[in-house]
C-alpha cells in the first residue's frame, strides 16, 4: 500500500502557464485556490515562463514498470505523460496480465515479464519504475543501476540502513540518475515552509511535530495454500521464508518487518523528509520511542501506535506522533484536526503544513516576500517532471540517491527504536549506533538476505 499522490488541488505548471496581460488577475485567482501567497504565486509564474526543451516524439524515454499494484499503475500512468512504457514486470500473473492490457497504446503492446532481470537485459529500456515492496526496492535499485538505467524509486528507497549504502554506491558508480519518490519536496507548501523555517521566520527552530496516521494493528492471521497466479517465493525474496498469509501480501505488506517498516517508513518517509529538509542537518544524534500499543500476536508485526523522539546536535527535536482513524478507533488526531502532517515552533512562533495547507502564527510569516538574498531550496515544480529533465541534463533530480538514503535512515532510526525498545546513541558519520546498547541496535542496520535473493542474485 502506498500513499497516495499530491491532490489535485496541488499547483501545477499548468496553472502557471498564464498570459501577461491576466498576470495579476490570475495570479491572484491561483494564490486564492491555493492558499499560497500571491509573492509564491509570482515566483512560480516566472520561473514558468523560463524556456523549456520540449521533447520530440523521437525523445520520449522508453519506460519499464517493475511492480503492477496499485501505486505502480499511477506512476505508470503518471510517468507515461513524459516516455513510453515498453515493458511491464510482476510476480502475480493477474497484475501483469492487467498491466499489459492496460499499458497498450495504439497497438503497441508492452511486454510483459515475471523476472525484472529478464526485463533489465532488454536494451529499449531507459528507465525503470521501480514500486514493489520495500524489501524488493534496494536490489532491484542496484539491478537497474548495473543495467546503466535511470530509475524513479518509490519510497522508501531501503528497508535497511546498510541497503542505502550499497545502493547509493551502485548510482553513482553507473552514472545513471534516480529520483526518490518522495514527491513532496516538490510541493510548494512544502518547500515555501522550509524555507521559511531556514530563513529564520520562526526565529530560532527549537522543535518540530510531525503527526503520521496509526497503523494496522490485527491477527492472527492464518495461512493458506498460496493463489496459484503468485509466485510466492520469488515474491518473499529476502525475507525469512513463511507460509502464505494473505495480509502479507499486495496493500498490507507494508505492516511486516520482514517487508517494510510500518507508518514509520510509509507516510513517515514524506514527513520526516520534510522535516529533515527544514532543519538543514544530515541527521539526528539521538533517538527514542515509546510504544503505544503492542502487536496482536500472530498478526501484523510493525508497532502501530507510538511517539518516536530525535534530537539534533544544534537542539533542535523532532517528535513523531501516530493519530488514528477515528471511523475504527474513535477521534485522536492532532491539535490541527487532521491525521497528518508537519509543525514547526521556533522562539518567535509557529508554522503548519500538509498536503491540503500552510498556515502560521502570524500570517506574515509566509506572506511576507522573502529577501533576494535569502536561503532557497531547489525548485522542482513537478516531480515527474524534475526527474525526466534530470533523465536529459544528467543532473540530480530534488531528491536524490542520498536525500532518498537520509530520509529513509530517519525512519529506520525510529523503526529500530521502537524494535528494541532502547534510548539510542547514532554517528552519522560513520552511520552506525554507538554508547550504550549499540551492538543490539547494530544489528538492525542490515539483515541476512534469504539466499538466493541476495546481492548475488543481481550480479
């Protein structure tokens, strides 16, 4: 299950693409159906009207989907607006089978494979799409890398700190680019809050809140013959051979250690990525948690309820809350009434921001312009559209191997946390837990790969 992409109320260059003679009128139209200021709005617009290479039909990138589910379908749909998709690739005969159908375009037929290895030898294959399940993501990553093809890499790019290594290596070693699915960076609420904190809107950052929706707490569960359109093994790859369970699979998997890390690895990815763009340090030196509730045993192994807390070097804390769905457990979301999202307080107020909005302690603070000698963050208007530009000029796209490597590491600090159950001690450095009960939590930072599916399976 992945999360959903930015709505549609989100800014777009569309949007932008305005005449000279409306200027002020549309822009203030767009800064009213936006809730951005009019001084963003402005911004966007000129760097709208900046010229643009726009591809021929014979410069449209030749795209392969690995991964047919449910979020791999709209970032095939999505990334088709810029290249054509040529090849498909699942482990369940019936997503494939649905992807090639759905895929086909003026007769021209993508095919379809049940090894992405298979499908990386192909040499009409420019880029990969990469959105199976997390413990799928690094080895695939590095596949791709090896096979000298761009990736888009949905979020999080590891499932373990130690596969964000061995998978930054691969990209810059093969030169290839690979833009992080972390598309919020490219959201101008997003980006105008951090930049605010940077600049020192809020004077001083002493903490930032970030809220995440609870996650699946049930079982146990049972197992049953594996449906014969999966490939079940292969499906496993790296984790721990179990029998069948139907919850392990496609929109729940994501609620297993052995496949992902829970919300803390899911709407946390966005989140703390977010908040890690604003406080401007590659990451924190502390971190503990507090678990909530406990899994159901048998059931969904990933802590579902809990408070993660980070603490920089320079002060600042980062505290992770779950809020739940009030349809299951009742009403216990955050102090905004909402399920998710990003506060930041400072010594001169406070800042909120989500998919759906900004908002401050005194308005000022996002509606005042800021100075043309302030701190800015790199634009991207569009995430699709950052990382097929960056496929042309062979620059980095906004959230880059090593932006997609730090932000998973913060989720997998808090994941390993709230596994332990340990006050822990990290060196960003040397990316390894030190102090007091390092070696327990050491052992987290990479796990042993079911062989074959190991490194060597792609090498």
């Amino acid at each position: 299950m992945k999360t959903p992409r930015l709505p549609a109320s989100e800014p777009s260059a569309q949007l932008f693409n305005l005449s000279r003679r409306s200027f002020l009128k549309r822009c203030t139209l767009a800064a009213a159906a936006t809730g951005l200021p009019l001084w963003v709005v402005e911004r966007q617009l000129a760097a709208a009207e900046e010229p643009v290479k726009t591809p021929s039909a014979n410069d449209r990138p030749r795209l392969a989907l690995i991964g047919c589910g449910g979020m791999g379908n709209i970032d095939a749909t999505n990334a088709s607006s810029y290249g054509d998709i040529v090849a498909v690739c699942d482990v369940d005969e019936n997503r494939l089978k649905a992807a090639v159908t759905k895929f086909t375009v003026d007769g021209k037929v993508p095919t379809g494979f049940s090894d992405f290895r298979k499908l990386l030898e192909r040499k009409d294959v420019d880029v990969v799409i990469n959105v199976t399940p997390d413990h799928w993501h690094s080895i695939i990553n590095v596949a791709a890398a090896k096979a000298k093809k761009d990736i888009y890499a949905e979020k999080p790019l590891t499932l373990t700190i130690g596969e964000g290594r061995h998978v930054v290596r691969a990209v810059r070693d093969n030169k290839v680019v690979l833009q992080t699915g972390t598309q919020q960076r490219s959201s101008l609420r997003f980006r105008l809050a951090c930049e605010a904190v940077l600049n020192g809107r809020l004077g001083t950052l002493k903490k930032a809140d970030v809220w995440l929706p609870a996650g699946l707490r049930g079982g146990p569960f049972p197992s049953a013959p594996a449906p014969q359109e999966l490939n079940w093994d292969f499906w496993q790859g790296q984790a721990p051979k179990v029998d069948y369970v139907k919850e392990r699979t496609h929109g729940t998997f994501r609620f297993w250690y052995d496949y992902s890390g829970g919300t803390m690895t899911d709407w946390g990815a966005h989140h703390n990525d977010i908040a890690y763009w604003a406080v401007g340090l590659i990451a924190p030196t502390k971190v503990s948690s507090t678990r909530i509730t406990e899994p159901v045993p048998g059931g969904y192994t990933a802590y579902s309820d809990y408070v993660v807390n980070y603490l920089y070097e320079n002060g600042v804390e980062l505290n992770i809350h779950t809020t739940k769905d009030d349809s299951i457990y009742g009403e216990v979301l955050n102090p905004e009434g909402q399920r998710n999202g990003i506060r930041f307080e400072g010594t001169d107020g406070w800042l909120w921001v989500n998919r759906h909005e900004i908002k401050a302690s005194d308005p000022e603070i996002i509606r005042k312009p800021l100075p043309e000698n302030a701190v800015r963050l790199y634009p991207s208007k569009n995430h699709w559209v950052n990382f097929f530009e960056c496929v042309r000029s062979r620059q980095d796209p906004i959230c880059s191997v090593e932006t997609g490597h730090r932000s998973a590491t913060m989720c997998h600090l808090g994941a390993i946390s709230l596994r332990t159950g340990r006050a822990l001690n990290w060196d960003y450095k040397a990316e390894k837990f030190v102090g007091e009960h390092a070696a327990e939590a050491n052992t987290y930072l990479e796990r042993e790969m079911r062989k074959p599916y190991d490194y060597s399976f792609v090498s």
